[in-house]
C-alpha cells in the first residue's frame, strides 16, 4: 500500500504540471485575520512570530504543503524547520532559522534569538548555507514586508522546474471597520502539489490558529 494515498490520487496532476518549464502557481491575495495584536501585547509577544507560529502550525495541517521532491521521488516532510528573512545593520537580506517549539512562547523566543543572530551577520548565514538538501525540505521559505502593501510578488527559485518548497510572503497589516485585520498574503508552491483550494485552506487555517493561540 502507498505511503501517499492521498498524493497518489492527483500523481497525474503532479505529472503533467511537473512536466513544465515552470510548474508554480503564485497567487497574491488579501487575507483576513483576527486581530491578534492586543493580545500579543497583553502577553509581550512579538506580533510577527506569533503569526510565523500560526502559519507554519497551518502549513503541517494542510497536507498538499508538506509534499516535496527529494532525489526525485515525492515525500512528505513529518516536520519543520522554522526559518524567515531579515534584514542587518546594513539593510542587507540574511536568513534566521531555530529549532521548532509547540509552545508558543519558546517558539517566539528563538524566533527573536534567530533573528538577532542573523541581524548581526555580515555574511550570509553559513548554518543554513550548509543544510543538507534533504534538511532543506523540511522548511518552508518565508518574508515578511511590512512597509509594503504589496499585490504581487515573484519568489526566486534555485531552477524554475523545482518549487517543490513553498515560498510565503506577508506585508502591511490594515485594520478592518469591524474590528478585524487584513494583510497581503502570497503563496508560491508547485501546482503538482498545490491549486487555489489549498491556498484558501491554508489561509482558513491560518485564522484558524491564531484563535487557537489566543484561547490557550
């Protein structure tokens, strides 16, 4: 029996975008959100690694994330390896990454020790330069731009036929008449793996896991 029944229901699928010069789909959409801001500062949490907790907590629950290609055979990663981008002293990109954490407040604090760390860098981050390509898939890439209220965004990938690891972008945060929150929310993943619908699951579960946060 397949490890990967589920995959294997839309393997055809896989086949024939996989088969393309460019098998992404890249969808740029505004994303409603509960506004979690107070809380986080009632409980002195940074609001980006609360949401970074809450969005790689929806990426493990919505299976179609967690496919990937390794020495050309699909898998399904069973873990992840948080990492982000920031910016240092000289408003150059580096690249943070910490261990994962199920509670919230750890997790938030070596997110904020990561990305210290990775601010103070020079040189681009040598810990994740020296992953492994199977330690690789076990992330997905994220940023954040929160000048920007952004509509569109195209991610770089190593080769155009391989964006088996999601890429995931955030920007401005815009307050809601009824109290709500909305920001730009970007999803680039491999449309072998991923279609619209996993999009707007994935964004349900987002919302969804911030409420649960705020509940614990």
């Amino acid at each position: 029996m397949s490890e990967l029944p589920n995959f294997d229901r839309r393997r055809d699928r896989f086949d024939f975008f996989d088969r393309m010069q460019s098998p992404a789909v890249n969808l740029c959409f505004r994303m409603d959100l509960p506004d979690f801001r107070p809380w986080c500062k009632e409980q002195d949490l940074a609001p980006f690694h609360v949401l970074l907790c809450a969005v790689l907590r929806a990426v493990l629950k919505v299976e179609n994330f967690r496919y990937r290609v390794h020495e050309g055979e699909v898998i399904r990663i069973e873990r992840l390896h948080p990492s982000f981008t920031v910016v240092n002293q000289h408003f150059d990109l580096n690249l943070a990454q910490f261990d994962w954490s199920d509670d919230v407040r750890e997790f938030v604090a070596r997110g904020q020790a990561a990305r210290e760390e990775a601010g103070n860098m020079l040189a681009l981050n040598a810990h994740y330069l020296r992953m492994s390509p199977r330690d690789a898939k076990d992330q997905v890439f994220v940023t954040c731009m929160p000048w920007l209220d952004f509509t569109s965004i195209q991610h770089p990938m190593a080769s155009l036929a391989t964006p088996d690891i999601p890429s995931l972008a955030w920007g401005k945060f815009t307050n809601e008449p009824d109290g709500g929150l909305q920001l730009p929310f970007s999803v680039q993943a491999h449309h072998g793996f991923v279609d619209g619908y996993h999009i707007h699951l994935l964004a349900q579960q987002i919302a969804a896991e911030l409420e649960a946060i705020m509940r614990a």
